[in-house]
C-alpha cells in the first residue's frame, strides 16, 4: 500500500469500527434498495438484525453461520410463521416471536416509527 493510502485507511477503519452502516458490504447492498425502503434498511442494520437474518434477510447471518438457527427467509412470504403482513411483521418485532426457538426478542426499545419503517423494509423485500 503507497504510504499516501494510509490515513484513507485509518479514516475508512475508524469510520467502519464506530458505525456498521459504513461497512462497504453494507453500503453495496443499501444501494441496491430503492431510497424508500433505504431508512428501514439502516434502522435492520443499526439493531444489528442482520447479524441473523443476514443482510439480504435470507437468514443467514454471521450468528446463523452453524446453521443452529431455523430462521424464515423474508424474501419467501411463504416461509415466515408468523405472518408476512407489515402489521404482522411489526408484531414480531415489537413483542418478539412467542415460543420463539431461539433469541427472537421482542425489540420494545425501537421506537414505533422505526418499528414501521422496519416491518415495511422486510416486507419489501417479498416482491422486491
Ligand atoms: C439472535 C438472532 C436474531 C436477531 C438478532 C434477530 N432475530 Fe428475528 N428471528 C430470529 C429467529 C431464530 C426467528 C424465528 C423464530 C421462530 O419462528 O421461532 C426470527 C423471527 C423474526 C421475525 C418473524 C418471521 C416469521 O417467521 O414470521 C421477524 C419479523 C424478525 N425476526 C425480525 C427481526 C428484526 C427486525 C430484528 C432486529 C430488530 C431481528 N429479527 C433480530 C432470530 C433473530
């Protein structure tokens, strides 16, 4: 590396370290949603959702790597258990998933308006 390449470096380092939406993986999947759905996107990647749903929400996230997880692919309306309405979206996130079977908390720490810009990102992805 040219020793002028060294504080881009550091910069895009400290930058990737205190924020995930800095990640250039990330940033490459951000810019493949439409601008609508790009706020539900950040708010799924600062509550670190996709570090089980993975960040196309196939459900295979870096916590999911042992596979140990059954998580539904949002992309599949077909594979969610627990309904793939926003509303019913929103539910799960909101009040976690009832005999979930394994860490599907309920997030009552994001706000309601994050909740719905969530629920309509994840829906979104059904028929992208
Ligand atoms: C520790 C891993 C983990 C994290 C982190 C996590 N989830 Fe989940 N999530 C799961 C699993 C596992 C299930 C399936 C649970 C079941 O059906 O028993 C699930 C289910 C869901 C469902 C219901 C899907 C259906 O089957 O109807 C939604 C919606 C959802 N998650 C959204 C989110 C959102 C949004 C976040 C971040 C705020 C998040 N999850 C964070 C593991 C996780």
């Amino acid at each position: 590396m040219k020793s002028s390449t060294w504080p881009v470096a550091l910069l895009l380092s400290t930058l990737y370290c205190g924020d995930p939406l800095a990640d250039p993986e990330v940033q490459r999947q951000r810019s493949q949603i439409p601008q609508e759905h790009q706020p539900g996107f950040d708010r799924f990647i600062e509550n670190n959702c996709h570090a089980c749903h993975g960040l196309k929400g196939d459900g295979n996230g870096p916590l999911n790597s042992s596979g140990r997880f059954d998580i539904p692919d949002f992309r599949n309306p077909a594979s969610y258990r627990h309904g793939a309405t926003v509303s019913e979206i929103r539910n799960s996130i909101e009040f976690g998933v009832e005999g979930g079977r394994t860490g599907m908390q309920a997030y009552q720490n994001i706000p309601p308006e994050h909740l719905n810009t969530i629920a309509e990102y994840i829906h979104y992805l059904q028929a992208p």
